[in-house]
C-alpha cells in the first residue's frame, strides 16, 4: 500500500527530474505547477524578474509536449492581440478569421499585471470558460488549455494589479525567490537555463493529460480529511487574522490541488501533510490579512495551520 | 534559579484595565471627601493621556511623592491610615495609582485582582438593588478584563463579553448554593450599611413648628406594612409613634421617664393582623396602627401606647403585629397623667391661654369645648399649608390670631395647648398617617412625607379620645393623602406628587421590587434560613450540617457540569483515539505533537529526534493512515498491534 513517497516508481518521476535539471533547486514548485495543471486549474507565478519565471513556463511547456504561445503583455496590448481577427481577403472578397495567439495548449502570459484592465479580462474570459468570442462568433480552444501567467509584484511601476475575483481565476499563486546557494553556483558554471529549456524533448503526450487529471481527481479523499479541509476553510472565516473568509470554491480548489499533490508524491489517499503542502498556494493570494491589507503571507497560512486541529 | 523576564503588557489591554479600575471604584466617589475622588480622577486621567500620547509612565519618584502626599491627606482627614473609610480611601487611590505604573502583566494582574476586591466593599456603604447591579455589570468587566489579557492583542471586543456573561452565568448556580446554605451570622456579614446610621431622616422625639412639614418633604420610605386581610379604609390609618406631652412653649417633647403601668385598652371589633417592615429610624419606637393588642416579645407597649423596642432600630427590621382599631383606653387614667396634660408653661402664649379658659368657664362640658375649638379652625379663615411663615416668640398665639397658616403639627399643637388652658388633658402624637398600597404586591408604603401630627383628648368615661385638628382643616389630607391636599404644590417630593398613571405603575413596581429585594435578599437572615432547611426538611440544621449540605450541592453542580461536559464532548474515531495514545508516548520520550501537526511532520520529527523508535512509529503511521485516510476496509487489530510495538 503506497502510504509513503514512491517518487522514484512514479509514472512523473523522469519528467520532474527533467524538469529539475533546468530550473535548479525549485523541485517543490515544479510539483506545484504540475499539481495545478493535473487539478485543472490556471497557475499564476508573480515574483521578481530574472528569477525563471518564463523559464519554468517554457521548461513544463516542452516537457508536456504542448502547443505552446507565449504572449507578453505590455500596456497597449488590445484583446484583439489576443484572440484574433478577422482580415479582408481581396481575392475571395470576404473576411477569415486569424486565431489569435490564445488559440493553444498552453499560453504563457508575461508580466499580466502590466496590460489595461480590459485586455486583463480577455485573457481572464477565455480561461473561465474554455472559449473565445471575438466578433460575435464563438471559438472553443483546444484542450487541455493551461494558463501560466506571470506578474511582477504590485508595488513596481507602470503595473495594473489584478482584482480579487480575477486573481481567485488563477488556482495556485507560486513565489519562485532566490535559488539557494549551490543552484546559483551551478547556474553561473552553466552559463543560463533557457537555452536548456528550447532543446528538451517530450515526455508526455497532449492526449495523457486528460488521463491523468482523471486519475487525480478520483484519488481516495476520506471522511476526516474531507472534514480537515472544511475546519481549515471555516477558520479563515472565523478568524480575526483575515479580512474575509475562503470562498467555497477554494475549498474545491483545495481540495483538487491536494490531490494531485497527493498523486505526485505517489499515493492513493490524500493526507493531512499534503493539505497543508498545497494550502499557501492555495489559500495566500485569496486571503488578505486584517493588519495592513495585503495578500496573506505564509506566515499567516501557517499561523492558521497551527490553529487547526487536525479532526 | 532564574528569574523570567516580566512579559510586556501589550498597549490595547490598557483600556481594559481602566475601564476596571473606573467601574470598581466608581461607587466609592459618592461617599469620599471631594479632594480624595478629585485625587483618583485627576490620576486616571492622567494615566489616560500618558497611554493615549504613547508616552512614558512616569518614575519611581513620582509615585513615591504621590503616595506620601495622598497618604498625609488620608491621615489627616480620618486621623489614622487604618479603619474602614480610611483603608478605603487608600484603596480607591492606590488602585489609580497602579495604572500609572501598568509596565508588565503582573501589574495588569494586581489591577484585576483589586478590582474584584473592590468590588466587595461597596457592600459597607449600600446593599440596594442598584447596587447590586452596578456590581454585577463591575464583575462582568473585571472577568473580561482578565480574560483580554490572557486572550492576547487578537481578542475582540464583542467575543471576550460574551465569554465573561458565560463564565458569569455559569457562576449563578454556585452563588445560589452559597447564598442559601451557607451559614448565617446574625446581622449582615458585612457589618451595617453605614446609611442606615447616618442622615436617616425621620420622626424625632421632639416637634416644633417646621419639623413635621420639613419631613413631608421627604420622599423616603419609612415602613412598609402587609395586612392579612383588606387593609382598613385611609382614613383609619393612624400610625402612632412619640407620644409628647411636654411643652416649652416653643417645642413639644416627649417623657423623659417612662411611665411603666400597662396601659387598659377594651377592643369591641376583631384584632386586625399585620406585618410591618420598618426602615432603620435608629430609634427605639416602633410603629403600630391604634390600638395594639399583640405585639413582639422583645418590645413594650408603654402606657402611653406607644410600642418600644429593646434597642434602636438600626437594621430594616420586620414585626408582626395585631391591632383593634375600635378601642377604648385608660378610661381610668392616673392623676400625674391627667395633671400633666393640663401643664402649660406659664406666661407663653398668653391669647391662646386667655381664649382656653373662656371656654372653660363658659362652656360645661369637655366634650363641647373640643367641638369648640374645631369649629374655630374650621371657620377661622385657616389654611392648610407646607411652607408656613416663620414664627418667633409666642409661636402659638402668633399662628393662631395672626397668620393662620400652618402644617399639621401648627394645628395639633395650638389645639392641644387651647384644650389644656380650658381644662381638657390633652397631648400631641406624632406618627405617620396613611400610606399608599402597591397594587402589584399588596404592601402599603408608608413614607416620610406621611409623617403626621394629631392630639388626643382624655374625656371621663371615654378615656383618651384621638382628635385631628388637620381633618377639620383640610380634611382630603386624612382622607386621600398630601398630594391631593396640596395641588400644584412643587414642595412635596416628586415621588409623592406623581400624579400621571403611567408613572405611578412605574414606581409601584419599582417599589414592589425594592420591597421584594429586601424582604427575599437581604432579609434572608438565620431565621429565615432555618424556616427554608425545615421546609426542605432538615429542622434545626446547625452550621455544620449547612456545611455539609453546602459542599454537597457545590459538588452536585460540578458533577452535574463535568456530566453535561463528558457527555458533550466530541466523539473520537477509535483509529483517532489510538492515534492520540501514541502522540501521547511520544510526548513522554520528548517529542511534542500538537493536534494540528500531520502524521507525516510527526513522524519527520520522530525520525530526526529517536532514531531507535522510528521503525516502530513507521509502521505505526502506515497502519494509522491505511485506517483512518486510506481507501480500503479499516483493519483497527493491526494498528492496536503496531501500538503495542511501539516502546
């Protein structure tokens, strides 16, 4: 019975290491985005610049085989820049519709936090609801549809912060930081990663992904963890540390990114550790903190985890 | 051994402790010189604006200088630093010199721990109802005071109240318990409320124009009194209290030495039984409806009628009475009584004597010559009225031929002096006449602005025959009371001048709730404690059987508690429970596991702190997961098994 981490029989084992070699020392985080994609959700990674976002978002890109776009947002970018139009052809004499670059697998939005609110919302749109309307006509996109977006911290110049409903769109918020001592070292020796990141190969068909989110969202959650989940979201609301408590949907968000984790780290049941792994990626940008106003901190997360018995 | 460093008082339990120390001693500001409340507000607020400014608390000098000035005060207004008012003042401003000084918990502490000590010794200066609620909201602040400051800078306002009104609630059954069984002093535990000696206003043994009226000005209740049956109509109501036979020509006085020879009273209707509740007067009369047949045993009627206590009444004391009200007495009365009747100083009041005896030699029978003098105040252009003119010198003639305007005890005592210069005995009463029954509980409530004058004449073959020279005058005054004798009259209290229903409704049930408090709480003495154990069926239960008792119930509520608790908890899921029996092993090898930590986290720690146990523990995990998370049946023998391996 797989109860403890198996991660070297695990069917994802080669990809994470994969993965590992070109982002240096973020194998947590490199789980996490995979725990968001296979729990079906968007990822949203906000941190400095120059520290790998794009780098990351390339890396699972090519390791998954997707259909990949990437779009850099900047403050004159206009909704049509991303869904397409629809161009005069002379010879025809009629007007054909030019996807936009939202029409793949999987878009990394750069820097979103820089584009008008309204292109914001256009990208935002499409990934609620898995289609896109330009010009009175409506275009699925194809499956699966990933969104990695990016965004520098709210403070710096010439940004537009996201909205709370917007930002409740993006399942999991990532914070890569600093690499730590020796992946520096060994990323000054290598001389940069993203040239890496272009020549890997894939390990993953589109086609296995629906695969495997199934086998995720299937995975054994049980009574009490059911029960840990709900004691966790009510304490947000109770507590006098946040503004305002987790919406329901959280909790499901919390729910699926625990199992996933749960599946990465080999195991058929979900546990109470791997709530508590996922929930400040989870639950930190949902959450704004009585003093001072600003997004939950880990430390606030984890103030919450010890306030919380476990049932 | 070591010392802990005191723990910082975080800046928002401040307000806490000032709303403490404020509603503790609040109370005592009433009763204090002015210069020692001025002393503790002036140090509130300053303390006040010190936290509100952030700054610093001031230095050691400061207090030093400041317990020395108030101590000096202290001794030199109460001549000692020890007693009753002077501990008290001490500790009203001690207390607010703690917060100037609010530097760690501890402090914060000893501001709470005052606070409930407090508390307690307003019970030296009243035990009203107000009282009683004033320091039950005072004990509500001071719990949630204690509680914010074990709840840290996060406890909110609203949550911490309702945790101390829960504590507080679930205190009552405890306080009843104590307030029933345990065991009674004679007397209020706390020595008497010190209102009940001072400035208690009331008849006195002497009158003299003014007294009476200035006393109808006062809207205190005097006695409360409980007939068995219909209380008799208002004009029969006749309370008698000092009898005063001597005048001075200015002041009526009572006897100094007691006649002792009982007095002869016939009664021609049924006794009338009833219960009155007096107010301490601390003095020694009592105070009973004409003519008394049955009286308490501690008490005499002296042959004057009037009924005497052992002792002064400095306690609101309860008595049960019987009374005819169709009485004959002393038809043969002695003849130092009746000469003393006819005394009148001489030389005073000459018109007033002059007029006596004309009607003494002009009219033959005593009987005529009392109809005489009424019939004088009736049409003599007399007026009834609270706020007399001043008189001076032959006070009697002065009224009588001059300003004829005067309050009963005016009439009582120029009746009373006419009847003894045209040979009629004669003597004044003072008493309370009347009285106002509360619908709500049936006591009739007696009060100061009842007080009342009357005389009382002896006639041979009838004995003393009581007269009101007021009932001639103004007869609503005896019929319905003051305020309907005195319209638009802003003299009288408030309270007796009520005319508005709603309002009246109002006071009678405040009244009828003070009465209750009074006859239920604090007239819960040694007797009334017997007759509740010999109802519930241990007579003559001595203090060590209320002890036992009392430990018995207090136990019995804390099983009944502890029962509610256990049986409230919530439900473990055996695997949990084992679960815990394992967490609670490794809390004895050093390894704490609180409740929120995951079993993975727990066996991390295990891992890196015992080694040696970590094998064991990991099956232990494995099995608990498979039971409690996992997908497949729950096999609970494995895990018991895989407890018992673990060391």
């Amino acid at each position: 019975m797989p109860v403890f981490s198996v991660s070297r029989d695990h069917p994802l084992a080669p990809l994470i290491a994969a993965a590992n070699q070109v982002i240096l020392g973020k194998e947590r985080e490199i789980r996490l985005a995979l725990a968001c994609l296979f729990a079906g959700g968007h990822l949203l990674i906000e941190d400095l610049p120059g520290v790998g976002k794009t780098t990351l978002a390339q890396t699972l890109a090519a390791l998954l085989g997707l259909r990949y776009h990437r779009i850099q947002f900047t403050s004159d970018l206009l909704p049509a820049d991303i869904t397409g139009v629809s161009l005069y052809q002379r010879e025809t004499g009629d007007f054909r519709f030019l996807p936009g670059p939202i029409f793949a697998q999987l878009i990394l939005a750069d820097e979103i936090n820089r584009a008008t609110p309204k292109t914001q919302s256009a990208l935002l749109e499409a990934m609620e609801e898995g289609q896109v309307t330009a010009e009175g006509e409506t275009r699925p996109l194809p499956q699966p549809f990933f969104v990695i977006a990016t965004q520098n911290p709210a403070h710096q110049i010439g940004t537009f912060p996201l909205p709370e409903s917007q930002l409740d769109r993006f399942l999991v918020r990532l914070e890569l930081g600093y690499p730590d001592r020796e992946a520096e070292l060994a990323l000054l020796a290598s001389g940069g990663q993203r040239t890496r990141a272009a020549s890997l190969t894939p390990l993953l068909q589109p086609a296995d992904i629906p695969v495997l989110r199934q086998a995720t969202a299937t995975l054994h959650a049980a009574p009490p963890l059911l029960a840990y989940v709900q004691a966790l979201v009510e304490a947000t609301r109770r507590q006098t540390g946040f503004l305002h408590g987790l919406s329901p949907r959280a909790g499901l968000g919390l729910l699926a990114v625990a199992r996933a984790w749960a599946w990465l780290e080999g195991r058929d049941m979900v546990l109470p550790d791997d709530v508590q792994a996922v929930l400040p990626a989870v639950a930190c940008h949902r959450l704004r903190s009585a003093q001072g106003g600003g997004h939950a901190t880990p430390e606030d997360i984890g103030a919450l985890i010890r306030s919380v018995p476990i049932p | 051994m070591s010392v802990a460093a005191p723990q910082a008082l975080d800046r928002g339990a401040v307000p806490w402790l000032f709303a403490t120390a404020l509603i503790a001693t609040a109370p005592h500001f009433f009763h204090q010189p002015e210069w020692l409340t001025g002393l503790a507000l002036l140090i509130f607020g300053w303390g006040g604006w010190l936290w509100w400014r952030g700054l610093r608390l001031p230095g050691r000098w400061w207090l030093v200088a400041l317990v020395v000035a108030s101590c000096a005060g202290i001794v030199l207004q109460f001549r000692s630093l020890f007693g009753r008012e002077a501990g008290l003042a001490l500790l009203v401003v001690f207390t607010a010199m703690k917060l100037l000084e609010l530097r760690s918990r501890r402090d914060a502490a000893v501001v709470t721990v005052l606070g409930y000590f407090l508390l307690l010794t307003h019970y030296f200066h009243s035990q009203s109802i107000l009282t009683g609620a004033w320091l039950f909201a005072a004990s509500l602040i001071v719990t949630a005071t204690l509680i914010r400051l074990h709840g840290g800078p996060n406890s909110r306002l609203l949550p911490t109240l309702r945790y101390a009104a829960l504590l507080t609630v679930q205190a009552v059954p405890f306080m009843l318990v104590l307030y029933l069984l345990f065991p009674r002093i004679g007397g209020p535990l706390w020595g008497l409320p010190q209102d009940a000696y001072n400035g208690r206003t009331g008849l006195s043994g002497s009158m003299s124009p003014g007294s009476i009226a200035n006393l109808a000005q006062n809207g205190d209740i005097a006695f409360r009194a409980r007939f068995e049956s219909t209380p008799p109509s208002r004009g029969r109501l006749y309370w008698r209290g000092p009898v005063l036979e001597e005048f001075d020509g200015q002041t009526w006085k009572a006897m100094d030495a007691l006649a002792l020879a009982r007095p002869d009273i016939s009664g021609q209707d049924p006794p009338l039984r009833y219960a009155v509740t007096l107010e301490p007067h601390n003095q020694r009369w009592l105070l009973a409806l004409d003519a008394p047949s049955t009286w308490p045993a501690d008490s005499r009627l002296l042959a004057n009628l009037t009924l005497l206590g052992n002792r002064p009444i400095t306690q609101r004391q309860r008595i049960e009475l019987t009374t005819t009200l169709d009485y004959r007495f002393n038809v043969q009365e002695s003849g130092t009584t009746l000469q003393r009747a006819l005394r009148l100083p001489a030389g005073r009041n000459p018109r007033a004597q002059a007029l006596g005896q004309s009607w003494r030699e002009t009219i033959v029978d005593p009987g005529s010559r009392v109809e005489q003098a009424l019939t004088l105040f009736r049409t003599g252009n007399f007026v009834y009225t609270l706020t007399p003119p001043l008189l001076a010198g032959d006070t009697m003639d002065e009224f009588l031929f001059g300003t004829r305007r005067g309050f009963c005890e005016h009439y009582a005592a120029a009746f009373v002096v006419l009847m003894r210069a045209a040979g009629v005995p004669a003597r004044v009463i003072t008493g309370y006449q009347g009285g106002e029954l509360n619908p709500l509980d049936g006591y009739l409530v007696v009060r100061q602005s009842d007080a009342h004058a009357w005389a009382e004449v002896w006639l041979a073959g009838q004995g003393w025959v009581r007269v009101d020279p007021t009932a001639a005058i103004a007869p609503t005054r005896i019929e319905s009371g003051l305020a309907e004798a005195m319209p638009g009259s802003d003299a009288l209290p408030a309270l007796v001048a009520l005319r508005q229903d709603w309002l009246r409704s109002l006071r009678f049930r405040w009244e009828a709730l003070n009465n209750g408090w009074n006859q239920w709480i604090l007239g819960y003495n040694p007797e009334r404690q017997r007759e509740l154990m010999g109802r519930l069926g241990l007579p003559d239960a001595d203090w060590q059987t209320l002890a036992k008792w009392l430990f018995g119930a207090c136990g019995l509520v804390l099983l009944l508690v502890s029962a509610w608790t256990l049986a409230h908890r919530p439900r473990l899921d055996p695997a949990q429970r084992l679960w815990r029996r394992a967490s609670a092993r490794l809390g004895r090898r050093g390894i704490d596991c609180p409740e929120w930590m995951p079993p993975l986290a727990v066996l991390a720690r295990v891992e890196a702190g015992q080694p040696a146990l970590a094998p064991a523990f990991r099956s232990f995990v494995e099995h608990y997961l498979a039971c409690r998370y996992g997908p497949g049946p729950t096999n609970l023998k494995a895990l018991r098994r895989a407890l018992a391996a673990l060391p």
